[in-house]
C-alpha cells in the first residue's frame, strides 16, 4: 500500500506541475507585472533549520525562485525591500479550503468573486476545496486563475463530494463501476484530487482505487463505523491517502458517532490513541485536524473568533445589514467540549511521530462570517495554541500540505528552483504566530501583488445586491 500511495503522489506531481507556469499575467491594480522581482530586506523562514535567516535578496524570474542569499542585483526591473523586522514565509497551503458559503441558511453555494483575491490575500497560494457544490463554475475558476485573467491561489480541483453529502447522491445507485466512471470524468475536467463524507465501505474502496490509477489522492471526513459509516481505521485498510477531523481506531468504536466519542474522550496516555497514531506513522496517512472550527461554533473565544479586519466589509450592502441584525448563532455544547480535546489529540499526533503528516485545513463553509479565506491564521494560532511550536506549525501549513499532494519539488519552502509561492509579513511569526495575519506582500507562481489591494478590490461584492439577486445565493439555482 505504501507504494502505491508512492506511485501515486509522484504520479500526480508529474501532472500538476505542467500547470504552474501559466500564461502571462494579466495587468491588474493589485499586481507588479514584472518578469523580474527582487525582494531584499527582513528575514526569511528555512523550515529545515527552523529558524528565520537574514535576507540579502531572493530573487524571481518567471514563476520560479532563482537565487537567494546573493547581493542585490542592480539591474533588477522590479526590487522590493522591506524592513528588517519583517519576514518572508512560504505560501500557506489550506486543504480544507471551502469556497462555499450559505448566507440564507437553505445550502451552500460556492463563492468565486472574491474568495480567491481573499486567500492571496492572507498569503494562501494553494488551495485544494476538499467538496465542491458546483464543480464547473470551480473548474472556471481554476482555468482563469491558470490563465492569468484573475488573481488567485493555485486550485486543486477537488470535484464534488463523494458520499451522501453530495446533492443527489443515491447510495443504492452507485456501484463500483460507475464511481470508475465519475472519477474518470472528474479527472477528465482537471480534478486533483477527491473527498469522501458520508460514504460507505463499499464505495470508499473503488474511489481510492480508481483515484489512485490516475495518480490522485483520497481524503476524507470518515466516522466510528456506525451506522454503515467509515472508521478511518478500515479507510487506511484500504490505502486512503489523507483523514480529515477524526483519528479514528479504538477510541471511536463503532456502537455510536465518532462525534459522541470525541466529546468523552480523555485517555491520552492509553493504547487506542497511541496505537492509532502508530497506524498512520506506519502507513504515512496525512491528518488534517482542522482545530478551528470548534471555535466558531462552541463559546466565543476572544483569541480564536476575533476579527483583525473588517471582515464583513467584503458583504454588499444588502446582505450586511441582514447578517448583523441576526441574533447570535446558538452554542454547540459539544463543540465546546471537543475544542481542548481536539487540540490534546493533534499534539499527541505530532509528538507521536506525525510532524510530517499534519497537514493545514480550515473547513468552514462561512454564514456570513469569519470568511473561509480568513481561517489559515485561526488554524494557525489553534495549532500553536495546543503546544506545537511556530515553526512547526508554519511547516504544517506549508510544506506538509505539498507533499501530501505530491507537489513538494514545486512548492511548499522557499528554495531556488521552487515555483515563487511566498508571503511578506510586517513582524516575526516565530515570537507570536498572529503576526502572519498582516501580510504586506504575496508572491503567487512569480506574481507580485499588496495584500491590501487585493482586499480593497474586493470589498461588497460577496452576495445579492438586492432581493431580486437573491436566487444566484441559493442552492439549486
């Protein structure tokens, strides 16, 4: 299993890097169209050592990086230097990256105005939305974005659910054979990978089988096993690449929700959590904790839930008004007492061999706030929250997440011949990882652009402008 899983990330990297170099870009407000950047000044993180080192140039030509650590270059055509306090890290990489959101509270739609400018923005430079709910309009996206006629993170295009949280997915219907011949026709129109939530045994296996004969990777968000559901444990059985949320394995048997397990759940020292650790070491399974979400829909938490921005400028008008005269949303007991545990079980993870396994996911499909694009640097601070150290969790958020889609040789750490995916931030993520919210500068395959004008350019244009608008926001419309 281990090799096919092998075969099947090299497989996969050799069709992903035909598309990192795109099209000459097109000349927007927000970007530097120079063939040539120099950016000189502050430090840079080198996720090998750990440590951030003195900047005395890197230097971009096309979409690569091609030199770091010489003299400046007078000749340059485009130089940016920067303070020495502030830092250059390495694009993040989000694979739970939902563009989907659900202002009315009927389903989610996916939102593709201003979602991408956004996770650029907060120096995102690939994502991978793990469920699409309308596949073509993402595939448009992700051929504008490759094209240069709209700025934006690369996008993996994930396809739509496999699994009962697909509109319209009729368990009786699917067979074998014909989940062959989705996956063949999701890869047809440039899918990258899938996801799994709420599937079956009998279907997870010819997913990850098919998916893997084309060199593409299987994620999922898996359950106990109850009620004909997937325990991660028998997923990794049968050679799933990535888990979402739940461990799994003993500690989530199969007589009740892996939901009603977490929430009990306080042997951190016994065997079912170090041996279904053990299980994803062996077998070199990714884990995406996605530590986040508790907080928006437990208690609010001050550190985790506020805003460093505006977020609800990006809002038009109409739709503002309406969500902040909603009341607040009700408090999940459950997620409140998931929150510390989950955060327990991801140091266990990393600790127990899984540093690089951990893979950087945000899932949260917004209702208006707290927008998905916003959530790596709410991860991040989870993520540091529950006692992995800054660079760490910056190599989580970063080069795990290329290796787990078999891109690590293109991007994920800042190296000469790497694809210049990077982000410019105004202090040092090390002494406090928040400081990775103020992004100056973003670097995506070799594109300049200022944070804030993306996000200038962006603002009121997430949702109807007005009732009449209204059925474009809604699912099945």
């Amino acid at each position: 299993m281990d090799k096919l899983r092998q075969a099947s990330l090299t497989a996969q990297a050799l069709v992903l890097c035909s598309f990192t170099s795109c099209a000459p870009a097109a000349q927007t407000g927000s970007e530097a169209n120079a063939d040539r950047v120099q950016i000189v000044g502050g430090r840079w993180l080198d996720l090998d050592s750990g440590a951030l080192e003195a900047n005395t140039g890197i230097r971009i030509e096309g979409d690569r990086i091609v030199a770091m650590g010489e003299a400046e270059d007078p000749d340059w055509s485009e130089v940016v230097r920067i303070p020495d306090e502030w830092t250059v890290l390495p694009g993040l990489i989000d694979l739970h990256a939902h563009y989907a959101v659900d202002l009315f509270g009927e389903g989610r739609v996916d939102e593709t105005v201003a979602y991408p400018s956004l996770f650029l923005a907060n120096g995102v430079t690939t994502t991978f939305p793990a469920g699409e709910m309308d596949p073509e309009k993402m595939r448009q996206l992700r051929i504008a974005i490759d094209a240069g006629e709209r700025p934006g993170p690369r996008l993996l295009n994930s396809g739509p659910y496999f699994g009962s949280w697909r509109r319209g997915w009729d368990d009786t219907a699917m067979t074998p054979d014909s989940i062959f011949k989705e996956v063949d026709h999701w890869v047809e129109t440039g899918a990258r990978g899938f996801k799994a939530k709420g599937i079956r045994p009998e279907h997870l296996q010819p997913l990850i089988e098919r998916a893997h004969s084309h060199g593409l990777t299987v994620t999922g968000h898996l359950d106990s096993g109850f009620r004909g559901s997937v325990n991660p444990r028998d997923a990794i059985a049968m050679g799933i690449d990535r888990v979402e949320h739940f461990l799994g394995g003993d500690m989530m048997p199969a007589d009740r929700s892996a939901y009603a397990s977490l929430q009990e759940f306080d042997d951190f020292d016994g065997p079912e959590l170090r041996d279904i650790i053990d299980l994803y070491v062996r077998e070199q399974v990714n884990f995406d904790a996605t530590l986040s979400i508790y907080g928006y829909w437990g208690p609010h938490d001050p550190e985790m839930t506020e805003y460093w921005t505006d977020e609800l400028r990006f809002l038009t008008p109409y739709v503002r008004e309406r969500i902040e005269a909603r009341p607040p949303r009700e408090v999940l007991e459950s997620f409140q007492k998931m929150s510390p545990i989950k955060r327990r079980n991801a140091l266990a993870f990393f600790e127990g061999g899984g540093r690089d396994l951990m893979t950087l996911g945000t899932d949260h499909p917004s209702w208006g706030r707290y927008w998905s694009a916003f959530g790596a640097h709410r991860e991040i601070l989870a993520l540091a929250r529950s006692g992995i150290p800054p660079a760490e969790v910056f190599r989580i958020a970063s080069l795990n997440g290329a290796r787990a889609m078999g891109l690590a040789d293109e991007t994920g750490s800042l190296e000469v011949g790497k694809v210049a995916d990077l982000f410019v931030v105004r202090g040092n993520p090390l002494e406090d990882v928040r400081h990775a919210r103020d992004v100056e500068y973003v670097v995506a395959r070799g594109r300049l652009f200022r944070a804030e004008e993306l996000l200038a350019a962006v603002e009121g244009s997430i949702g109807p402008v007005n009732e009449s608008d209204e059925a474009s926001w809604r699912p099945g419309r």
